[in-house]
C-alpha cells in the first residue's frame, strides 16, 4: 500500500527536490537507492528472483526478518532504531508504569469514598482532564515550570543521573493527561467488583473497607486491569512521539517527526511496521 500510494518517482522526486525534475535524474536517484527495480513482480528474472528481486521484497518482505536496510540518506536504519529506541524506552516505560499505578490509586480513593462528594467531584475532575488536549498541558507546562519558574528544561537529553530533570516534565505531563480516562475506566471496574456477592459475605464477617478492597476487590480485577495495560502499550509509543518532539528528547518519536519532515521514505515505512508489529503483539498477548 505504501508504495502503491507513493510512487518510486515520487520518493526520488521529493528527495531531489523542486518541481522541475529531469526524468535523468530520478533514475540516477532511484538506481543510487535501490528505487529502480519493479515493483511487485520482476518479469525479466530467473526462478525466486521474479519475487525477491523486486522493491516489495526489499523495502517490505525483509522487514519481517527486521532486515531494514538504510535510510534515504544512506544511513543504517537497525543502527538508528537500536540506538533510539532505547531512549524512547527510558521515557515510554516510566510513563506507563507510573501512568498505572496513579490511576489505579485515584480510582482506589473514589470507590473508597463512593457516592459521596469527594467521589462526584473527583470523577468530574476526570471529565475535565479527559476534555484537554495533551498540546494543551505541554504548552503551558513548557511555559510555567520551564520559562516563568525555571523548575525544569524546556528540551534536551543527556545520559547518566541527570537524566531524570529532563524526564521529570514529561512524564509527570503525560500521567496528567492520562489520569481522567485511566481512573473512569478503572473505577468502573473496582466498583463492578465492589458489588458482587463476595464482598458482601466479606463485609458480613466484620472485615474493614480497605482491606475488603485490597484483598478482595483489587486481587479480582487485576484481570481487566492488566488486559488494559497491555493494550496501552501501542499508544504508550504513540504518546512518546507527541512528548519526544516537543522536548527535544532523541527517541523514536523524533526520528518518525525529522523523518516525515525531511522526506525520508524508508525511515517512515520501516517505524510504520515496526508500530504495527508492537500493536498486533500487544493485542494478541491481551
């Protein structure tokens, strides 16, 4: 479908650059890149050559052995992911982790309280934070704590311990934004729990509210809980591209965004499998 939609000229025509581009050189571009080779069948080959030496086999089939070639620009694209996606790791982890725990203890505290003012106002505080757009909470995040209160970089990434000023922001942003639509739907399954017969056989022998919501409620919907989880793993990558371009972070997410912006096809078309492959992966583990 990629190439289908995005013709191989196309590619050699966008990297050249300009309107006017000889036909000379958008062969010469696509014979120095590997763009000259038919597309899906290869009638002048021998045997398995009618299929393997073809751009669907090259740029598309190899991916699933996660052979990825080389960039556009003539980089090595495994090197590239492998050395990223390690910093994507240290940022989309903690989100996660945290992004979890947070919601599960909010939504622990509304069904504690349930049905009483601290329950209403806390769910409609989730509405409101649910409502906001992530652009939204970066922005002003970038604008008070970085540039008014000088608490945290506005952008930037170095190794070692002093790593975690430059986290701190963004992660602490995304459990914000995440926060409303995680504790609704863990809420919805606490109290789903909370009113089933053995809790109330529970309550009837006399044990206490906390402890008939952590041993007996939290144990039992772990289940539809940890099913969430794995399938937020896909949009945890999807987050970290929104959070990585705007701090400057040199993850995954920032390569797709220079990726997209100096129309470099091969880098696109590779993080657009890689995406899949984790999404159909996370589900199937769901």
């Amino acid at each position: 479908m990629f190439f289908a939609v995005n013709s191989p000229d196309n590619i050699a025509r966008l990297n050249i650059g300009g309107k006017r581009v000889t036909a000379e050189a958008i062969e010469q571009w696509k014979a120095s890149h590997g763009y000259n080779k038919p597309l899906w069948f290869n009638a002048e080959a021998k045997g398995v050559g009618k299929i393997t030496d073809t751009i669907f086999y090259d740029r598309s089939l190899r991916l699933f052995t996660l052979d990825f070639g080389s960039t556009d620009s003539g980089r090595d694209l495994r090197h590239e992911i492998g050395t990223r996606i390690l910093v994507s790791l240290t940022l989309a982890g903690p989100m996660l982790l945290l992004t979890v725990i947070v919601g599960i203890a909010f939504s622990l505290l509304l069904v504690f309280f349930r049905a009483s003012y601290l329950d209403f106002w806390g769910t409609v505080l989730c509405v409101v934070m649910m409502s906001i757009s992530s652009l939204f909470y970066i922005i002003m995040a970038q604008w008070f704590f970085g540039k008014m209160l000088k608490l945290a970089p506005l952008s930037g990434f170095v190794p070692g311990l002093n790593l975690l000023k430059f986290l701190a922001l963004p992660i602490i942003l995304d459990i914000s934004f995440q926060l409303g639509s995680e504790a609704r739907l863990f809420r919805a399954m606490l109290l789903e729990e909370a009113n089933k017969d053995y809790v109330r056989t529970a309550r009837s022998k006399g044990l206490s509210e906390a402890v008939v919501l952590f041993r007996h409620v939290l144990r039992n919907a772990w289940l539809p809980v940890l099913t969430h989880v794995s399938a937020l793993l896909p949009y945890a990558s999807l987050a970290s591209i929104i959070f990585e371009s705007f701090f400057g972070i040199p993850g995954l997410g920032t390569y797709v965004i220079e990726a997209i912006v100096g129309q470099d096809f091969a880098i696109v078309h590779a993080m657009v499998f890689l995406g899949s492959l984790l999404y159909i992966l996370a589900y199937l583990a769901t």
